[in-house]
C-alpha cells in the first residue's frame, strides 16, 4: 500500500499552558502520527510520544514528534500540549503505509535568518518514501513560507499549512512522494520576508512498508528469444531399463563359385579305374580255377 498522509487542523495559542492540538480524522490503530509543534521556548516530550527531531533558534523551539497509533489514540479529538505561557502552535499527522518498523527513515534540521531556508541533505532508507518539510519563522509579521523543493529529484511538494502563531511567528509543512532512494541534496523553501529572528526547519523521509506480492501464474504472460541452450546429460541406466528398437539394412547375398565339377570328373575316373580292376581281377580268378576243371578231365 502506497504511502498516504492527512493532518489535523493546525492549532495556535497567543499565551495560555495548554495547547490542545487536534487529530487528524480516522485514526487507526497502527496507523503513524507525526506531530509538529512550535513554540516560545522549551517544551517536554508529550506522554506516549517519542522525539524524533528538534531544532531551535532565537526563542524558536520547533519538534518533531512521531507515535505509532494505539486504541486510546482512535477517536480522540485532541492531545492536550503543555508549554509555557507564551505563543505556540502544533498539528498533527496521520500517515498510513508505513514502515511499522522503522517508519522515519532519516531526518535533519537547520536554522539560519533571511528569507531563504536550506536543510542539508539525507538519504531515505527505501525507494518511495515520502519526504516532509516542517518550518517556522520569527519574522515579527504575517509571513508566508513557499518552494518547497530538493536539489535532487525533487517531488512535487503539496503544502498542508502556512498558519500565524500570535503576532510574530508562523509555521507550515509540506509533503512530496519521492520513488528514488539516493541522497536528495540539500532542501530548500522560501519565507516572504526577511526572518530577521530567525527560522528553524525540518526535513524527514517516512519509509513505506515492504510489499510483498503474489502473482497468479495464469496471469502473467511473458516473451522472450531466449539463445540456444547446449546441455550435456550424464547418467548412468540400468541395461535391464532400456528397451531397444534397431532397424538393419536388408543382407544382399553373395554367391562364390568354386571349380567343385573338375574335382567330380576325377573322382568319376577313379571310380571307373576301381571298376575295371575289379573285373580284371574276377576274371583272373576264374581263369587260375580252369586248370583245376582241366585236371579233373584227364
């Protein structure tokens, strides 16, 4: 939630102990509430408060008070402020989406005469803080205080109050969202005439509270070229988990001759030879048993 802040109406006294400064509308617990508060001389931190800047010149006390809001704070219409019995003048802020933690980031004060002011810089502790300028004059007449500005990356600064406290004094604030977190150089306004007693201001950055944000994948789109990506995989597999499908080339036959016939043509031969002299030697059998017939006829 983006910081946002609302004040109260500025409250004076000319004289009196007690200044009851008002609060802003719609107070909640947790919300922060800063405190500007200007008088003749020194007063004491009110009950519950913390002190978080001062700066004085010239019987000019200027405060910054800060508190994080608590149930007695909702619905109160007014803090009662006890001072001396002389002029002073407070108002009351309410900002919501700070940080609950450490919701002024930085801060610092000046004083100095002349109609120009100048705080030294600070550097905000996040991006989108919101800065706030607080300044009085001791001018002696109905002056006026305007161009709020910083040196660097300056916001447009919106005034809250520019308010008289009696007859001498006058007091105001202005604010400006900032998104940069880098140092804002010096800050600066004007005062419409001379501050001859004297003029004290007041520079601070409220941090804004951490986001923290949810995106819904369905809704977020997203297109890039993105280079070519080479991975290298090493795994070891089991060979029993792996199913291997492999396509062969059909086989071409190939037919050898070999000179097998000229082989068989003389096995033939010797068969035939193996015939003959089986003959040959039958009939040479036959022919040694004819003397045996011849001798059984004589």
């Amino acid at each position: 939630m983006a910081l946002a802040v609302t004040n109260g109406t500025a409250t004076t006294k000319a004289s009196g102990t007690t200044l009851n400064v008002a609060y802003p509308a719609s107070v909640a617990v947790g919300d922060l509430l800063l405190m500007h508060f200007v008088s003749v001389s020194a007063v004491t931190t009110p009950t519950d408060w913390t002190l978080q800047e001062t700066n004085n010149r010239a019987g000019q006390f200027a405060y910054l008070f800060r508190k994080i809001a608590v149930s007695g704070d909702v619905g109160q219409s007014t803090l009662a402020v006890t001072t001396a019995n002389e002029a002073s003048g407070g108002t009351m802020f309410r900002i919501t989406g700070h940080d609950a933690t450490t919701p002024v980031g930085s801060d610092n004060s000046a004083n100095g005469t002349g109609t120009g002011i100048t705080v030294t810089t600070i550097t905000p502790a996040k991006i989108n803080n919101l800065i706030m300028m607080f300044v009085s004059s001791n001018t002696g007449a109905g002056a006026t205080h305007s161009a709020y500005a910083l040196a660097t990356s300056s916001p447009s600064f919106t005034e809250h109050y520019d308010t008289a406290i009696g007859a001498n004094y006058d007091f105001a604030a202005a604010s400006g969202l900032r998104p940069e977190d880098t140092a804002t150089g010096n800050a600066t306004a004007t005062v419409s005439s001379g501050a001859g007693n004297g003029w004290v201001a007041i520079l601070a950055s409220i941090s804004p509270a951490d986001e923290s944000n949810t995106v819904t994948p369905s809704a977020l789109s997203l297109s890039s070229v993105l280079p070519a990506v080479s991975l290298l995989i090493s795994q070891v597999l089991s060979v029993s988990a792996l199913a291997l499908t492999a396509t062969l080339p059909s086989p071409t036959p190939t037919t050898q001759r070999f000179p097998a016939a000229a082989n068989s043509s003389k096995n033939s031969a010797s068969a035939a030879n193996v015939n003959k002299n089986a003959a040959t030697a039958t009939n040479t059998a036959k022919h040694n048993a004819s003397p045996t017939n011849v001798n059984k006829t004589q």
